[in-house]
C-alpha cells in the first residue's frame, strides 16, 4: 500500500500545541507483561494503591510492589526487567534516554539488550546507584531491612557509584555492600543460579528469540508477544500484517479491556489479551480478508508510544438504545489515517508519531480538523465500539458493555477527535478497581526510605529526584567519582575488601526469600548466553552495543526523538527476513516446562476466549468475555 501524505495545514479545530520550551510527553513506556500472584501499583505518589493489570503502561514516577510469593516483569522495549517476592520498585525517569529505577528491597534481575550512546540504564539502591556501561545481565538483591544490598553483574559490565568512588563491576562478578560497614564492600565471583534465576533466564530468551523481531523495531515495547498469539503475512494492500489467532467471532480491536486515566496523556487503552500492547499503541487496524489485521507500517529506530490510536465518537446531544442514555464510542485508525493527539505536544511529535503508517512531506500544525474525516473503519464489523458514559469513566470492563448500535445511530454519532472531554472516575485513575481482589501493600519502610543516584545524591523512594542522572560514557561523572577502570581511591570513598574471584562458591549473593541458590548452573548458564538475533544494517558511526558488549547493529538509531529521517534508514523489510536465523522452540539450556508463555498471569486466558489461548490449568474452557 502506498501510504497516505500528511501534509498539515491550518484549518477549523484547534490542536493542543505545546508551547514554546515545552517537553513533550515521553515517547517510550514500560508495560507490566508479567504477573504472578499478588502484584500492586500506585500511579503516582499521591494515589492509593491497587492490583496491577496486565499491559498498564509503567512511566515516570509510578511504584510497583510484588507480594509475598509473587513475581513481576516489566519491558521497557527491548529492556527486560523481572521482579521477586516482596519487591519495591520505582520508576524514577523512563524515556529513551533513561532507564532509572529505584529498589528499596528485593530482587530485581535486569536485561539490557542495546545501550545507544548517552543512554542511561540505571538502579538506585539504598547502598549506591549502579550503571550499565555495556549491555549485559544485571541482578540486584537489597535486604528487607535495607542494610545490605548486593548487585551481580552476569555478562556485560556495570558501574558502581557508592561512598561518594565509582569503582567498576565485571562480568561474572558480585559486589556485596554492608552499609552498616561504612566505607567498604567485597567482591566476589558471582554465584550460582537459583530458582529466580532460571526463571528470568528463560523469559529473557524467548524475547532474545522472537521472530517478530523482523518486522518491527526491537524498541516497540511488547513485541515479542506476536509470536505465540499470531500470525505474520503479506497483504497487497498494506504489505507485512499481523493477524491475531484463537479470536472469538466478532473480535474487533479496542473491544477487550479497559480505559485508565494515564498522565500526562489522558485516556490510555489497556487491553486484557497477553499480547495487546504493541498493538494497541503503534501501528493501524484494518479489515482485510474477513477479520482484523494490525498493519506495524515502516520500522523505524525508536517508535512513538501512543496512549489509543481512535478516533471517539458522541456526545451529549448523541442518543442510542433505549435506557442507555448518553454514550461514547470509538473507531480504530487505518493505515494512512493521522493521529492528532488531545494532549500538549510539539509539531515534531505529531510527525513522529504518525510516521510508521503516514508518509509525512510537510508539516505545519495550527489548527486541525480532525473532525471532518471520514475514517475507513467506521463502517467495519466491529469497527465502532459504543458503551454507556458511566463504562467508560469509571474504567470497568468494556467487553461485557458493549451497546448495539443501529446503522443510523452509528452515521449520526458525531466524532469528538482522538481524546475525549470525560471526567475520569477515581477507579480509572488508579489503573484498576479496588473491588478485584485484595490490594497489597509494602511496608512502610520500605516506601520511607532513601536510595542514592549517580548524581551522589540522596532522595526519598517516594520522591522524584530534580533530574534523571547522566550516563557514565561520554559525559562527566558527578564530583567525587572516578571513571571506569580506575582504581577507587583507598583514602577516601568505598575500600574493597577481598579480591574479586572467578569462583562461583564465593560469598553468594542474597537470594529472595523462599528460593535458595542452586550450586551449578544451567548448561546455558555455563558460557556467555546466546546471543539475540540481530538484523544485518550498513555499520553506523555510533551503533549501539549487543549485551556482549560487542558494537551490534540494531535498528539505526537517531540522537533523540525518531525524525523522519530514521523511517529512510531503516533497513527494508526484505532484508530484514533475509538476515534472519531459524528460533528454537525452546530456549536452549532450559527444560520445555520453565519457559512459560508471555503473558501468563493469575488470570487465564482460555482458548475460547477473544484474546487467548486456553491454559493448561483451564479445565472449564470459559471464556470470560459475553457477547
């Protein structure tokens, strides 16, 4: 398909421009893609905490805790993070510049998978802040009690800035840090695999093995989960689809979850099926062959993440059925179809936003009509979702609310844009009712107390530093470090005590509770971990690193924000499935039964149901959803 010119103009509705200095909002999210057990979310450090949903979006400032017995992960593009039993994680700075977390205690284990330059992937602990300075594999352990903190590098090579020394941390090495004992810390070989361990291994190479890889960037968060839920095709029209598998008849998109009240982008979709993200924040929905197909469009280096690619329809003065009242619905764009987003944001951002499925040759943003359009899938099966105000405000369950609407009634329903003027109700502003189970919540001193950042300074884990601190190539350090490879000084700052051993029986690092270390490692685990695919691309001056630390070449990268520029970089996508290598089934070195799907949480997806597949443990093969 050729894809639809953008070319903006100055026409009737006005368009929320940001001014002159503003930021924009963050072009990268993390997604919650993991949930096991008893896993809570507080949005911001003024709201109440409630259960984490599946494919919430995770951005600055949010606060993760996984109860006892319980296991989380989190993909920020191609980062993957996982987190243990009694875990308490905030997100201190997430964009593509930053990856700043902050743990008070836990487990945390970390996959950097590329670090582009001036990159910074960052761990603020109660014991100092550690930096990825080349991809690799990252553990990290704090205390309940937050006195001792210790951080595992597996491959790649770490950079530690505690006591006020930056000392570094090498592959297949331990650092242990009392901070009862002022001023020292040990290292040591890195120890064994234990039970969590094994675990975040085989999570980790089923994303390193994703084929979908091929065809979309690896920086568009949620990728990977294409693979066990879908099949990739080409279509005349739109050129490389996806098209999801084991779909209810009548499935259409942006039917099967619920709306939340994200800032600083306002109404944000969160689907219920174990792989709808990536395709519900980048990318178009079109109707092609009797059902839905999501159209990616052009790969580019670092796509815009989107909070819902509709357009709503309704209003006040919009009628439908009998006792409904008034209602709201939504359509989903089509390829070549612009997104205006209703939120504050530059002209650039509109050009990145729009470019994988716009072709973009001049933009001048004032004012937009994005009501006088007519949009392809309007008069799709399934292509309008309609339900009561009260549905949608509240964040409850859309599936079982949909309203029938007539042909009349869905022509007569007004567009209102791409947001929406709807007051959010308290449940969708907390990211998901209270009413669905028992909300955990940590221990007050885990929330009271203070990490320390790159930056030497210390903050409170329920605040936000003044600024994400800055990457440890390339720029300076803070006052007081020393720069990787150098000797801490012995007079002042931390002091080693020990030396560094290859030995895997040396001081093992803190295991989470209930899982204790195991002595030999998995046959992967015995060398370096296989490397993930990598598409072939002309050398760039500044290509990024592979978690070997060797120079990768992933998608071309640009400095900032994707300009349109990266869409000509990007390598063709025949290339692409050229260079591409056959997956294993299976990640090697892990039994068949620890790889568990994507996806699974407490709350199973059943074969027969809209989104999934039916689960093992689905002994009753209901589906969840009403029709």
């Amino acid at each position: 398909m050729r894809p639809a010119r953008l070319v903006l103009c100055a026409l009737a509705l006005p368009l929320s421009l940001a001014a002159q200095g503003e930021v924009d909002p963050p072009a990268r999210v993390a997604r919650v893609s993991y949930i096991q057990g008893s896993v809570s979310l507080r949005p911001d450090a003024t709201s109440d905490w409630s259960q984490a949903a599946l494919n919430y979006p995770i951005t600055t400032d949010n606060y993760l805790w996984t109860d006892t017995g319980s296991r989380a992960e989190l993909q920020v593009g191609s980062t993957t993070v996982q987190l243990g039993a009694e875990t308490a994680l905030q997100t201190t700075a997430l964009d593509y510049q930053h990856t700043q977390l902050s743990i008070t205690q836990g487990t945390l284990s970390a996959r950097v998978r590329e670090l582009a330059d001036n990159e910074v992937a960052e761990f603020d602990t109660p014991a100092g802040a550690v930096s990825m300075v080349r991809p690799g594999d990252l553990r990290v352990d704090v205390s309940p009690d937050g006195q001792l903190t210790t951080v595992t590098v597996r491959h790649g090579e770490a950079e530690m800035n505690a006591g006020g020394s930056t000392f570094p941390i090498p592959a297949g090495n331990s650092v242990v840090i009392n901070s009862a004992s002022s001023g020292t810390y040990d290292m040591h070989g890195a120890p064994g695999y234990d039970g969590f361990d094994q675990w975040a291994l085989a999570r980790d190479q089923q994303q390193d093995n994703a084929v979908s890889a091929q065809y979309v960037s690896r920086d568009m968060t949620g990728y990977d989960d294409l693979d066990a839920y879908g099949t990739w095709q080409v279509v005349p029209a739109y050129g490389r689809v996806w098209r999801p598998r084991r779909v209810a008849p009548g499935w259409a998109p942006y039917r099967y979850g619920h709306w939340v009240y994200v800032r600083p982008w306002g109404w944000t979709w969160v689907d219920d099926a174990p792989w709808g993200f990536a395709p519900f924040h980048y990318g178009r929905w079109a109707y092609w062959g009797g059902s839905w197909v999501w159209v990616p469009g052009t790969i580019v280096a670092r796509p815009v993440y989107a909070p819902a690619l509709v357009a709503f329809v309704g209003g006040p003065g919009w009628q439908v059925s009998v006792g409904v009242g008034n209602a709201v619905g939504w359509i989903p764009l089509a390829p070549g179809e612009v997104y205006f987003p209703s939120y504050r944001v530059s002209q650039r951002y509109v050009r990145n936003v729009n470019i994988t499925n716009v072709r973009v040759t001049n933009i001048n943003v004032t004012n937009v009509n994005v009501t006088n359009v007519h949009y392809a899938n309007r008069e799709r099966a399934g292509g309008m979702t309609t339900v009561p105000r009260d549905i949608f405000a509240n964040g409850r369950p859309v599936g079982h609310s949909v309203v029938s609407v007539s042909p009349r009634e869905r022509d007569a329903a007004p567009v209102l844009g791409h947001g929406v003027a709807i007051t959010p109700g308290r449940d969708a502003m907390r990211g998901r009712s209270a009413s669905a189970g028992i909300v955990s919540r940590p221990p007050a001193t885990a929330l009271s107390r203070r990490v320390e950042s790159r930056q030497g300074s210390s903050h409170a884990f329920n605040a936000t530093p003044a600024s994400p601190s800055q990457s440890p190539r390339g720029r300076a350090l803070p006052r007081g470090t020393r720069a990787v490879g150098a000797t801490p000084p012995e007079s002042q700052g931390m002091t080693r005590r020990g030396p560094a051993s290859s030995s895997s029986a040396s001081a093992p690092a803190v295991a989470p509770r209930g899982e204790a270390a195991q002595n030999t490692r998995p046959p992967q685990a015995q060398g370096r971990r296989a490397e993930p695919a990598q598409e072939t691309r002309p050398p760039q001056a500044s290509a990024p690193q592979d978690y070997r630390g060797r120079r990768a070449a992933p998608v071309a990268r640009e400095s900032a924000m994707p300009e349109q520029q990266g869409a000509r970089r990007a390598q063709p996508r025949e290339a692409r499935q050229s260079a591409a290598q056959p997956r294993a089934a299976h990640p090697r070195g892990v039994k068949p039964s620890a790889a568990q799907p994507r996806g699974a949480n407490q709350q199973k997806q059943p074969e027969n149901s809209p989104n999934g597949r039916r689960e093992p443990n689905d002994t009753h093969g209901n589906s969840g959803h009403g029709h």
